[in-house]
C-alpha cells in the first residue's frame, strides 16, 4: 500500500467518522467564493463591512454545520447505540433461554 493509498484511506475513515466537516467546508468555501464574486457588484457598500458579512455567513455555516454534527454524533452514541445493545442482550438472554 502506498503512502497516498494510506493518505486516501485515512481521510474516507475521517469523513465517514464525522461528515458534517467535508460539509462545512465546502460550504465556507461556496460562500467565500461567492461573495468574492459578488464583490465587483456591491454597489455603495465598504469593502470592510462587505468582507465583514462575508466572514459572518461562511462562519455561520461552519458553526450550523459543526452543531449539526455534534447533534448527530450524540444521537448516535446515546439513542442508536443504547438501543442496539440492549436489542443484542435480550437476543442473547432468549437465546441462553432456549
């Protein structure tokens, strides 16, 4: 295996751990690379407080996605998992049972 198989490999296992960072991510960068974009259009407005608004909405995305996140992965380690290990000790107290 070679060293960006490796590299590869260890990025999936991070993604697949918490998905919400590829997606915040790339919606700090969709908006950055809108707003820059935007910039030649932005009429009578300061370029600090048009960069202002900017930092403010890719931030925000990248806050509402991390909450997201975090929201998801206690969803997971306190209602899915509870729930699976108890379904697997009463299929293992029936099975001991029979």
């Amino acid at each position: 295996m070679s060293a960006y198989d490796e590299e590869e490999s260890k990025f999936m296992r991070k993604v697949k751990e918490n998905p919400f960072v590829p997606i915040g991510m790339a919606g700090f960068f969709s908006i950055v690379g809108y707003r820059l974009y935007k910039l030649k259009n932005r009429g009578d407005m300061k370029m600090s407080v048009h960069l202002i608004h900017m930092r403010v909405m890719a931030q925000g995305f990248v806050v509402g996605a991390m909450t997201i996140g975090v929201i998801y992965s206690m969803y997971k380690d306190y209602i899915v998992k509870p729930r699976e290990e108890l379904k697997a000790l009463q299929q293992q107290t029936a099975f001991q049972h029979k």
